[in-house]
C-alpha cells in the first residue's frame, strides 16, 4: 500500500528557528544593507523557492474594522487596504531556499530586513505618519525586537509610484526655473525700484572691475569685501568668478535674478546645491551669451542629476521588492494576503479601490505565490493530525517536521528523516533545472490566497475569481444556514449598554419569532441583524423611519422604542455598511466613524425587491408598447 504523502512545509521550519538563539538569522539595517542586497542576489538566482515574513506595527485601526463574520468580500479587501495604508511595516523577513542533493537538504538563507518610512525625498507631506497597535508592540517587545535598530538603522524605501511621482515633481520644477528665467518680476513699490537700481550698480561694479583687471587678481579679490553684511561673497564657480549672495529675501532674489538678466548680457543668475543641500544663489561672470547658456544648461543639468540620484537612492529596501519580483521565483507565505497588501502599499503603489485590480497587479509582479494555510487546509487527514483547527506555522512545525539540523556555515541546513516532500513532492527526485513554481502538483494551490479566514472566503491570483471553502464552511454549524447580505441591516448609536439578546427580542416582536436569523456584533452600539426574508429590511426601515417621525404614545409604546431610545439610533442597508468602510478615517466607534464621514440622516430607506420587479416589468411593458406603436406607424 503507498505510503500517504504527508505535506511539509519547509517554511516553518525558518521561522519557527527564528527564535532560536542558535539559528544563524542575518540582521539588515543600514550599515550593511548594500552588501547584504548583493549577498541576497546571488542566493535568489540559486533558490528553488522563497519565503517571506513581515512584522507590522498594527492590524486594525478601530475594533469595527477587525474582520468580521457577515464582512462580505468586498469590504474584507476594503478592511486590508485600510490596515495596509495605517500601519507600518518594520520587519522584512526574506528566506531563500535550495534543494541540495547531494547533503538531502534544504539550504536555507534568511534575511530579516529592519525597515523604516524615513523620508529621503522631499514630498508635499512633511514626514511619514502611521498608526501603533498596542497589542502588536507588545507581541514585537515579547520576541525582543530592536525598536532602536529599527528607527534608527532601519532601511527606508520608496514606492514604485513614490518615484515616479518624485522624477515628476523634479521635471515640474526643471520646466518652472526654466520658465521663472524667462519671466521679468514686475516693480510695483518705490522700495523695488530702489532695491533693483542698487544691485544694479553693485553687479555692474564688481563686474567692471573684473574688465579692468585682465589677469583677475586683485580688483576680483577686492571686491566687495568691506560688505559689512556679508551679503556678497567672492568665489569661483565652474571656473569662472562668481558672487554668492546671502541672507537676501526670496523676492530679493527674484528681484536680483531680474535685474541680472535684463541689464547684464555676460552675467548670469544660477541656484546651485550647496553643502547640507541648501540650496546657494549665485550671480556668475562669463565670456560671452554663449558662455552664459552654456553655464544655464550645466547647472540645471548638475541638479537634475542630483536630484535624481537622490532619488534612486532612496529607492531604499524596494530594490529587494524588485529582486523578487525580477527573479520570477515561488514566493511562500503564510496566510499572506495582509502582507501582500503591505508589499503593494509600500512598494509598488496606492493600493487600488476593488480587490481584482489588487490581485491583477500583485500577479503581474509575483506570479507564482503559495499560501502555506492554504496547504494546511488542502487535506482532511492532515487537518485531523494537526487536531483540526491549530493551522499556525509552530503547530505545523511540532507536528509534521520535528526534527531539524543546523549547519556550520552562516546558511541553516534543513535536514528530514526521510525523503523530503512539498504537497507530494518528492526533493530526492527533484531536478535543480526544474521550476518549482511550474511544477504541475501545486498548480491546484499556486496562488490562491485566503482574502478572509474567517468565512473561507479564498481568492485567486492568477484570475482575481473567489471561491468559498466548502469543507470548512461545512464544518462549521454557523454556516450551515449561510449569510446573505441582502437580508442584513445595520444599526448603529443605540444606547451601549444594550443587550444583543434584547434587540433580537424587539426586532422579533415586531416582525415575527423567525424573523431574526443571526445577529452580529460590530462595537458596543453597532449591530448586523440577518432576517429571514430580504423584505424584512426595507420593512424594518420604513418602520423606523415612521417612529422617529412620530412623538404620540403608540411610538413610547412600541417594541421597537427601546432600540431607539437617546434619539441617535441610526439604520440603514448593507451597502452603507461598505461605503463606511471606504473611508480612510478611522474613529474608535463606528457611531462617531459614520457621524464622521458625513452620515447625517437617521434611516436609509431601501426599495422592496418586490416593487423593483413591479417597477421593471411596467417599464417593460412601456417599452414594448411603444416599439409596437412605433412598428405600426412606419408600416402604415
């Protein structure tokens, strides 16, 4: 009889040893972050496969926005991309693996980047904000991460799109000095006009005085020299004689640079980088109109250069992003749809408003991508093994690889009992010419990712299609009944200390014993109530909105009157519940989050499903008797 095929995941493994203190982990921060790049290069080009890991300073930016049971796809995604876009990431762990045949083991390099938002580019925004969680700090303090390394000495980084929007932003500025140039500043006020007759005189005697002495010695030594405000400063620039003027206004200079291009045709106007890159005005003598745009066309092109090497070099940690994404290789991760969110957030650009163009843009940079929970879940016996539910990394570890071996070298060697198998994969038989992310065994689990763990909602890389993960939903008894969205209404403000069980009580009175299918809790004056029928809803809602309207005794009297009480119970459709969450604002309670996004009404009212299908089929019938007459009129 075969042996069954047991499934191990060679990622565990790393990070499982990543808390041993005798596992041999490279630690990555600024001082040897170039080197440690170079290193990482040639082991991805040898790597079978690759593992990745990130640490991040938070999850949820409000208690509402932690998933939920009734969190349909769509605002799961919205949920993600609001914890991507809030929290930081300080942690990068990368891990090459390679399959060696002749040891029958695994190689394994790991890399654990410590990362940073510094700001090396001047942007519209003056520094970086995110958001801390503290039960994720307390989690990185338990494992003894280095906050000092990590502020200090962690790598910055710029998005693909932060770079393109900063070469952008460099050739505005390129085309603006360019156009300020060729503009004349207007003098409006005497104190203009006497500012600009004087500098006039000044530049026009230093430069004589330059004319008169033809060697370029002494009269250019002398002046100026006696400025009692240090205003004027003689030097060379590019090898021509130069003034450095200081401590002179923004529209002085303007005034300057106007004066200079209207009344001296061998004098130029530049602004140069200057030390702790400060930016230095400087008027410079040159042979002739030429000589001058010449010497115009050098000093831009001087600092558009700088400026972006500036920039590619504060392309930071994404040049290991881009070593990734280059390489082509299998990337592992382990219920990783959050971490490729972040990926996304920080590396390659805003993240986009719909889950499938998400999905499209992360495939088209990482094709080939295995969700080690999705193979935890993949077989019924292994999930028996792993008693059912526990599918963390150590779980998996204790239970399917208990045995592991450390090598000498600066590598960790991963070294099993018997043949080495992924999802059935036998490394004995491996070929290294072979693409592991192309093996035809784990195309049934390449790319699928859990976009929610909690309703088995699985989504799938290379297609952006989603799919639900039937044999946990079916072990489940929650889910035996299902969650359907248009049966949902939302409530929010009721008074906090009321009870789950006294809403479903009230709701139930109303509208009948089964007419409360489930009910879910979103914060203490928030809830999701699932009735039975879809014209529940709007049936709930028009009778809300009718008390809220009403201060007789019957509206005291009725049930509903203790969810309404304080005045400020609001309610409306799921689909409000999904415009709430594509806000970027985040308040503790989701009450003050919909007061915050501009939610002022008490009652969203929603058309019955039966009206709409009245309504369509009026409109139907209207149509088709107006093609009828229509006919019948260019007939006869």
């Amino acid at each position: 009889m075969r042996k069954h095929q047991w499934l191990r995941t060679t990622l565990s493994r790393a990070y499982y040893c990543s808390f041993s203190s005798s596992f041999p982990l490279k630690h990555v921060t600024q001082s040897n972050f170039e080197s440690a790049v170079a290193n990482l290069k040639t082991h991805l080009k040898a790597a079978d496969f690759v593992a990745i890991d990130l640490e991040m300073t938070g999850v949820a930016s409000a208690p509402w926005r932690e998933s939920l049971e009734f969190d349909r796809f769509d605002v799961k995604y919205l949920k993600v991309k609001d914890s991507a876009e809030k929290f930081a990431v300080v942690q990068f762990g990368v891990c090459p693996f390679r399959w060696d045949p002749l040891r029958l083991s695994f190689i394994a390099h790991p890399h654990n980047f410590y990362i940073f938002p510094r700001q090396e580019v001047p942007t519209d925004s003056s520094s970086c904000e995110f958001l801390c969680q503290t039960t994720s700090m307390d989690f990185l303090a338990k494992y003894h991460f280095d906050f000092n390394a990590c502020i200090r000495q962690g790598v910055s980084y710029l998005s693909r799109w932060q770079e393109d929007e900063a070469l952008r932003r460099l050739n505005l500025r390129y085309e603006d000095e360019l156009s300020e140039q060729a503009r004349d500043v207007p003098l409006f006020s005497i104190t203009d006009i006497l500012f600009s007759e004087r500098m006039k005189n000044r530049l026009r005697e230093w430069r004589d005085g330059l004319l008169k002495d033809t060697s370029g010695g002494s009269q250019f030594e002398g002046s100026f020299l006696n400025d009692s405000n240090q205003q004027f400063q003689n030097i060379f620039y590019k090898m021509r004689p130069a003034l450095s003027l200081n401590g002179f206004t923004s529209h002085q200079l303007r005034l300057i640079q106007s004066v200079t291009k209207k009344h001296f045709k061998d004098l130029a106007f530049v602004r140069v980088e200057g030390e702790s890159s400060c930016s230095q005005q400087l008027v410079v003598y040159t042979d002739s109109e030429s000589d001058r745009d010449l010497l115009k066309k050098e000093v831009m092109d001087d600092y558009r250069r700088q400026a972006e090497m500036k920039i590619k070099a504060a392309i930071g940690f994404r040049h290991v992003i881009d070593l990734l994404s280059s390489e082509k290789k299998l990337i592992i991760g382990h219920n990783c749809f959050l971490d490729l969110a972040h990926v996304h957030s920080k590396f390659l650009g805003p993240l986009p408003l719909e889950a499938e163009e998400f999905v499209h843009s992360v495939n088209k940079c990482f094709p080939y991508i295995i969700d080690t929970k999705i193979l935890l879940n993949a077989n019924n016996i292994l999930k028996q093994r792993m008693n059912k539910s526990k599918t963390s990394l150590s779980s998996a570890f204790l239970s399917l690889c208990p045995q592991i071996a450390f090598a000498s070298n600066e590598s960790c060697n991963l070294t099993f009992s018997s043949s080495v198998k992924v999802e059935g994969i036998d490394f004995k038989l491996y070929s290294p010419s072979e693409n592991l992310a192309c093996n035809e065994r784990l195309q049934k689990h390449a790319n699928l990712l859990y976009l929610s763990w909690i309703n088995g909602d699985i989504i799938d890389l290379s297609t952006g299609h989603r799919t639900a993960e039937s044999l946990r939903c079916r072990d489940l008894k929650k889910w035996q009944t299902g969650i359907l969205f248009e049966n949902i209404v939302l409530i929010w403000g009721f008074p906090s200390d009321l009870k789950t069980a006294v809403i479903k009580d009230r709701i139930s009175k109303v509208f009948g014993p089964t007419s409360v299918t489930s009910i879910c809790r979103l914060d203490e004056t928030a809830v999701f109530v699932q009735f039975s029928k879809s014209k529940l809803v709007a049936d709930f809602l028009l009778v809300k909105e009718t008390l809220d309207r009403s201060n007789d005794a019957f509206s005291v009297l009725h049930p509903l009157s203790t969810i309404l009480e304080g005045g400020n119970t609001c309610a409306a459709s799921y689909e409000t519940y999904k415009d709430i969450c594509s806000s970027p604002l985040s308040k503790v309670l989701f009450a003050d989050q919909a007061q915050a996004v501009g939610i002022r009404w008490k009652t969203k009212l929603v058309e019955r499903k039966e009206e709409i299908e009245i309504e369509e089929q009026d409109n139907f019938r209207e149509e088709n008797a107006a093609n009828t007459i229509s006919v019948y009129v260019e007939q006869n």
